[in-house]
C-alpha cells in the first residue's frame, strides 16, 4: 500500500514538474509574463542567487527535477504486473496506425496528436511575438530607419530564431539512450530517432528562415559587411549566429539518408560538431535563452559522458558462431546481476576495425537464461560488419588447435530498452512479423515466452519469417525446441516462412533445419584485459548524479557571478555586463560540475568492476543446441514453409483467429520499411473494423514496429 501511494506521489510530481516547464514556454511570448517577469529579474539582482540563479530555477530545474523523479519513480516501479487486465483502451487506440506513407513512415494517433499540439504551440507563439512586435512597429523601426515591410520581414525572422530555440530544447531528450523516462512508454529505439530528425529538420529550417531573411534586410539596408562581423559587448553576436547556423546546416546535409547509408563514417564524425554549434550558439543568444534549452544538454553530456566510462575498460568477444547465410552470432560476457528486457539493443565498438565507430544490435538472447553471456546476431552486409566477418572466418580457416590464440577486444555500451515487458503482457497472443535479420528480437521473446513461462505473457504466437534465401532458417536455432515441439508447456506456437527469392519447393522445413542448423564455432582467448559489462547503471543512480550536478552547476553559478560580475547597488539598475563574461562562466560553470560529478562517478564505478573469470570461458560452450539431437520429424506438420512468394499479410491477418486466436492481438514487426508499411496498413484497416472474417467478434490488431539500425 506505502509502495502503491510512492508510485503515485512521484508520477503526480513528474507530471506536475513537467506541466510546469511546458507552461513556462507557452506564458513566455505573452506580455503579461514580459511584465512579471521583469520584476522579478530586478528583485533578484541584488540577491545571492541573482539574475542568472533565477534563470535556471525557473527555465531549467523544473524540467530537470522532473527527470529525477522519473529515475526513482523507474526504480520501485515493479518490473512485471501480473494479472494486467488486456482490454482495448484508449491509449492502446492512439498508438495504431492512422497514417502510413512512404515519406514519412507509419505514424500512430498519438504522434500526430502530439505533433499537432507541438505545431500549434509553435504557432501560438509566433503568433503572439509577432502581434506584440506589430504594435510596437512606429517607435521602434527607426532604430535602423526600416520602412514598414522592411521591419515586419525582420521581426519575422527575428521570431523564427525563436522557434527553432523551442525544437532545440526538445532535440536531444530523444536520443539519450540510458538517461531518458521515455522507455515508460514502451518507445522504441526507432521512434526516438525518427522524433530526433523531425526536431532536427525543423531546427534547421527556422534558423535559415532567421539568418536568411536578417542577412536580407541587412543587405538592402548596406549594413551587410558591418553586421555580419560584429561580436558585440552586450545583446546578441552575429557572428556567434551564423557560425552556428553554417555548422548546424553541415550536420544536417551529413544527415540526409543519401549520405548517412553511404558514407555512415562521414554522418557519425561530422554529428560531433554538436558541441561548437552548441556554444556558439549560447554566444549568439544570451544566457537567457540559453537556460531553456539547458536541460536537454545538460542531461545529454552527463548521458554521453556516462556512456564512455560505461563502455570501458574493455571486454572480450568469447566466442563466434558462423552461420550460412554471411551472419554471424557473437557471445560476450556480462555480470549475472545484468538483466534486460526482450527488444533491448547494445552499442559495440571493436578497436581493431575502427577506433571511433559504434553500431547498435538487438540482443538475441534472455538475461533470466544466460548469467554470465549475452548473444549478438550481425548480418554482414556493410564494410564494418565484413571486417569481423573476415576476423572470424579466418579463425575457422587456420587449424583446430589454434583458433583460441587471438583474444578481439570490444567495447560495450548499454543494454538499453524499454522498463519493463507490459507492451507484450497485455496481449492474448501475439503476430511477429520478421524480415532477414529482423527476426533477432523476436528470438529473446521466443525463449523468454517458451522457457520461462511467465503468467502475464501471451500463450498463443505466430512468427512470420521472410527471407531471401533458405539458408537464413539457421538463425532460428536458438527457438529449435520451441518449433519442434508442439504446445510447449502450454504454448501454442506456429511458424510461417516464406523464401522470396528461391523455388524449390520439394525442400520442408525439417530438410531445411538439418542442413543449414550446423553451424561453426569459433572460441577466442579472453586474455588479460576481460571484463564483465555491468550495465548503464541503476535508476536511483542517474537520479542521483543528475540531482549532484544540476545544484553543483547551481552553487557554481552563483559563485562565479559573484567573484566575476560587478553586483547592481539598485534592484532598478540598467547597466548590463558583458554577454561574452556571461556566457564563459556559464559554459565555465556547466564544464566544471560535469567534470566534478563525472569524477566522482568514476571512482564508485572503479569498486564495482568484476574481471572476467577464466573458469566461466568454457561455460558456455555447452549450450549449443544442434538439429541432430532434436527429432525434426515430430510436429513440424503445423508449420508452414513457401517458396517464390511473398506473404499476404490480408490473407495472414483474416485467418489469424481461427489459427491462433485472441482478441487482442500485439503485432510486432522488425525488417524493411515496405514490409512494416504494409503490415501497419492491415492494422489500421483493423482498427477500423475492415478486416473480413467469419468470427463474431474481431480481433484488434495492435501494431509496434521494431528497429535497431540509424
């Protein structure tokens, strides 16, 4: 009962916190907090927190408190809710499909909901700056002798600048990996990102609007030269602007799909410059405007910089397995105390290939299975993934007795993934839908669901697998049992497989399994460097070193303002200090309690560091699961394997209740974007109660799509 009321305070606190910040941005722009909000700024002067305290108590700690609570609210929030009640809701409604399109993918109601809230906040205020800018036009265009449209096209652009500061403060809360609340919702991987580049286009877009429409009327007005260079004492710095704005254009023409798929290494060194748009762009707005977006970039520094020291020292890849269709599946260590959810994904970074590039997986094995190992499976189809494929074949090429000389270091960051499995316990059963390499994330469910059998999960699944070749039923090893034996414990599993690209179709699915289930392994030495990864970190922790920093940064703050900025005699006082002097001790303030924090960090990390233990090695050799010890002709008559053709997800989707059953059905799909667009299709055409069949009652189908991949 104390534990349920916990839970409830701390999401009616982080609600609160949050709502508070929003609100924040939408009084903003009005007059009547232009008015208020002076006031205070003259009664704090003369105070010890000051103008620049104030700032960030009310632009930036609402929002960062707010984070806080939702780490600790993540921490005692059970892991599982047994007995969850599996009805449609609302909520359930808002996250189907109600647009599917090419250009911009499969869009749930709930984010063109959000996004049209979003669209009209940035309207709203527009809107407001604009009017207010308007009644004031007279007086105040004779400051560079503007006529009337003149002036209007300035304010505009001035205005834009504002718009693209609010899409900046919401940027990089989505690619935060580990330091983000919003896996409580079941987002994935994909999702963030996608919200990422939306953000990040709109960013772009509004701030050329703004430096392209200023450098006009600077132009007609033959102030161009004279503007553009200045680096004033005080106001905004022009020069800062439009640095910012040509490194922010960089970065987002390296980001376009064009370049990020055929030149990833371009995309992931140029993204870097983040940090030189980032100041410059404190330079040209003010400390001001800057504290709104600091909460965003104040928790991603402590994130990235938490992420390095995660991923260090070190570690080994034990052992590789090679299977037929150019893939490969590698096992790393981990700490027993490290458990993670089905659809979680890892970064690797391997040194021998390249010492600056990260790529993320999908785990394809179970933490309540596997201690003391944890499983990766890599399609090898870029330069990076043919580079371990070379390492690891050439391992198998050299004899027996020398394939455990060569110990390949790698470094490990993550797991991350969403809070708990809720998204899958309140289905009656279940429809994954998997294309190539996709299906790896359905393989730690799969052995989850079979093994564990937990009451909350669904009892009744459909997988089905597309590939090119036949040769790609090797990676269902891991699942053998699960397809060779019929209701397992209960579990009423089938298998569909369509090979698209091949006609042979004398071959079953047992002829299959027998050919391509034997697969080669390679054992690596783990050396003397070997540790075991131990995860991103608890809950509590991150709420505690982003509390520690943000009120170190605060102290720190104030302090320097202190020593550093003549103190106004009178509330009333009008004189300004130097924007650069402002900004340095801002960005001096924000570098040291990071540094501090990070430090600190570090050294309780150090003690909790476990070497690898050479005696654990050799464990996991044993779990290999190969065709010939399982009796491949029993029970396989119910599953279903095609040749030449590709699913009719129509078809699939109407016979689905009569085959598997359940009225609530999770679709969980993982592959190439045409496959997801048509299967979200069918799930809105569900949703919408068009799906034909014979039954009464109609299942809803309830669509999540899966990716791990930039």
């Amino acid at each position: 009962m104390a534990k349920s009321f916990l839970l409830l305070l701390l999401k009616f606190l982080m609600i609160l916190l949050a709502g508070v910040w929003v609100c924040v941005w939408v009084m903003k722009p009005t007059q009547i907090w232009t008015r208020k909000w002076k006031k205070a700024e003259d009664a704090a002067r003369t105070t010890v927190f000051g103008s620049n305290g104030l700032d960030f108590a009310v632009y930036s700690f609402p929002i960062m408190v707010s984070v806080m609570i939702g780490f600790v609210y993540l921490h005692f929030k059970p892991k599982e809710q047994r007995g969850r009640s599996r009805r449609r809701s609302l909520i359930s409604s808002l996250s189907n499909p109600i647009i599917v399109n090419s250009f911009v993918g499969v869009l749930s109601a709930m984010e063109v909901v959000v996004s049209f809230i979003f669209i009209v906040f940035l309207a709203w205020t527009f809107y407001i700056r604009v009017s207010n800018d308007y009644k004031k036009m007279m007086p105040a265009r004779s400051l560079m002798k503007l006529n009337v449209w003149q002036y209007m096209t300035f304010r505009m652009a001035m205005r834009c600048g504002l718009l693209a500061e609010a899409c900046l403060a919401l940027l990089l809360f989505p690619i935060m990996k580990g330091m983000t609340v919003f896996r409580l919702f079941g987002i994935q991987f994909e999702a963030f990102v996608r919200y990422h580049i939306w953000l990040g286009t709109m960013i772009l877009s509004f701030a050329t609007l703004h430096g392209v429409a200023t450098l006009f009327i600077w132009g007609i007005k033959n102030m161009l030269q004279d503007e553009m260079l200045q680096w004033q004492k005080t106001g905004r710095i022009y020069l800062a602007g439009e640095i910012s704005l040509v490194i922010g254009l960089v970065i987002w023409i390296t980001s376009l799909p064009q370049v990020r798929r055929k030149r990833f290494e371009i995309f992931y060194y140029t993204h870097h410059l983040y940090t030189i748009f980032m100041i410059f762009f404190l330079f040209h707005t003010g400390d001001r405007h800057f504290y709104m977006v600091l909460p965003a970039i104040f928790i991603f520094v402590i994130e990235r910089l938490l992420r390095i020291i995660q991923s260090r020292p070190e570690t080994c890849i034990l052992s590789a397995r090679v299977f037929p269709l150019k893939a490969i599946e590698v096992i790393l260590p981990k700490e027993p105390g490290l458990k993670y959810t089905p659809t979680s994904i890892i970064f690797i970074k391997i040194p021998s290939i390249s010492k600056l590039q990260w790529h993320s997986f999908s785990i394809a094995s179970s933490s309540l299975l596997d201690d003391d190992t944890m499983s990766i499976i890599i399609k090898c189809d870029g330069s990076w993934t043919n580079s371990l494929y070379d390492i690891i074949q050439g391992m198998l090429i050299v004899g027996p007795d020398q394939r455990a000389q060569r110990c390949i270091p790698v470094l490990v960051e993550g797991p991350y993934g969403p809070a708990s499995t809720e998204f899958l316990s309140k289905y009656d059963s279940l429809l994954l839908v998997a294309g190539g390499i996709g299906v790896t994330p359905f393989l730690i469910i799969l052995q989850e669901i079979s093994s564990t059998r937990k009451n909350s999960f669904p009892t009744k699944i459909q997988l089905i697998y597309i590939m090119k070749k036949n040769n790609s039923i090797s990676i269902l090893n891991s699942i053998l049992p699960l397809i060779t034996n019929k209701n397992t414990k209960g579990l009423n599993f089938k298998l569909k497989i369509y090979v698209t690209q091949e006609t042979q179709s004398g071959a079953t699915i047992s002829e299959l399994i027998r050919e391509f289930s034997q697969v080669e392994t390679v054992n690596f030495e783990t050396g003397q460097i070997s540790y075991s990864p131990n995860g991103y970190g608890s809950s509590l922790s991150k709420a505690a070193i982003i509390g520690f920093t943000s009120c170190l940064f605060f102290v720190l703050l104030i302090t320097f303002s202190h020593v550093f900025l003549p103190r106004p005699k009178k509330a009333s006082s009008k004189e300004k200090n130097a924007s650069t002097l402002v900004d340095l001790i801002v960005i001096f303030a924000f570098f040291l309690s990071i540094v501090i924090s990070i430090t600190v960090f570090s050294v309780l990390r150090l003690k909790n560091l476990r070497k690898w233990d050479p005696l654990m090695e050799f464990k996991h050799k044993g779990k290999e699961m190969q065709a010939s010890s399982l009796h491949l002709n029993r029970n396989l008559d119910e599953h279903e394997l095609h040749f030449g053709a590709r699913p009719n997800f129509h078809d699939i989707f109407s016979k689905f209740p009569n085959e598997t059953g359940g009225s609530y059905v999770g679709v969980l799909v993982c592959g190439p974007e045409k496959m997801k667009e048509s299967v979200a299709s069918i799930c809105r055409l569900s949703s919408q109660g068009s799906i034909s069949g014979a039954q009464t009652k109609k299942p809803y189908f309830n669509f999540h799509s899966l990716n791990f991949t930039l």
